[in-house]
C-alpha cells in the first residue's frame, strides 16, 4: 500500500521585529524561539528609530526577517509570533504606540492578500513606516506586493519621516547568532 503525504507549499513570508525594552536581549531572544519554530532565511539591517507616538520612550530598534513556512498567516500571527511576545512580556494596551519587550508583525506572506480585521496582508506598515519598508527592500528588492501588483522598491509610497541609524555591530551579531 502507497501511503500519500500531503504536504503545505512553502512560501516565503516576512516578519517586522522590533522593540524598545532591553531591545538587543529581547531581539535576540524572540529570533532564537522563532527559529525553534521555522527556519529564517535571512535578516535585514537593523536600525535604531525614535519612537513613533509623542510620548517621551527609549529609541527603538527595527528590522525584518525573511521565514520559509509551510505554516498558515493566522497560526503564525497568533499561534506563534504571539506567544513569543507573551513568553517575553509584551502587554498589550490601547496605546498601540506604548514601550514594548517585543513587537513580531507577519507583514507578508507568499502572495496572499487578507483583510480581515484581525489580520491585514499585506501590512500597511509596509507603506507607511520606513523603518519597516527599508528593510524589506533590503531582503527582497525585487519584491512584487501582492495587493498592487507593484514592485516595492518602485512604489511610491508615503512614508512617516523616521530617521533610521544602521545599527551594523548588532545586525552582524545577530546574524552569527540565528544564521549560524
């Protein structure tokens, strides 16, 4: 008797990652769980950003890796990127601005395109934040996005001015670490 595996596609999918609590050990930390989970292909730059709201926080620092996954949008939003934030105490508040331990946003996933109040993808982070544009042009700067059917690093986009400053000696240690 032939057994018959069924096997899900893998795509490549891409997550924002950010925080301004201890941001070096929490980064570190949720991209070593993460990996437990699904393999990262690649990490972007990551840069040191002052915080979006008004209100007075440390800077935070930002980046995007690339993931290949076989895993669905919505187990990987809430059965996976989720848990890690809990796992290294985010809370989560009205202030979707406030300081954060971790912050993981599944911001593209192959060429799906969801709107569903819970789950939006592509993310308009993508078209709104440089500090989350920036870095995926770097993984893939030939990128299609699937709602425009535009390359991204073409698409003129409005983007809140946030200075961004390369943060190289961590982006190579983090590299050393998870891309071993």
């Amino acid at each position: 008797m032939t057994e018959i595996l069924h096997t899900r596609p893998v795509v490549d999918a891409f997550i924002a990652v950010g925080s301004n609590i201890d941001p070096q050990d929490n980064i570190c930390r949720a991209l070593t769980m993460l990996c437990t989970q699904m393999p990262i292909a690649a990490i972007s730059n990551f840069y040191k950003t002052v915080a979006v709201s008004a209100s007075e926080q440390p800077d935070f620092l930002n980046g995007v890796v690339r993931i290949k996954t076989d895993h669905q949008p919505r187990e990987i939003k809430f059965d996976i990127l989720r848990k890690i934030e809990v796992r290294l105490g985010r809370v989560r508040s009205v202030d979707k601005f406030a300081p954060r331990t971790i912050d993981l946003d599944l911001i593209l996933y192959g060429t799906s395109v969801i709107n569903d109040p819970d789950l939006r993808l592509p993310d308009p982070s993508i078209y709104t934040y440089s500090f989350v544009t920036v870095p995926l042009i770097e993984l893939a700067p030939d990128l299609v996005l699937p709602d425009t059917g535009k390359q991204l690093s073409t698409e003129p986009v409005t983007k809140l001015k946030i200075a961004l400053h390369l943060e190289s000696e961590f982006t190579d240690m983090l590299r050393r670490l998870i891309l071993r």
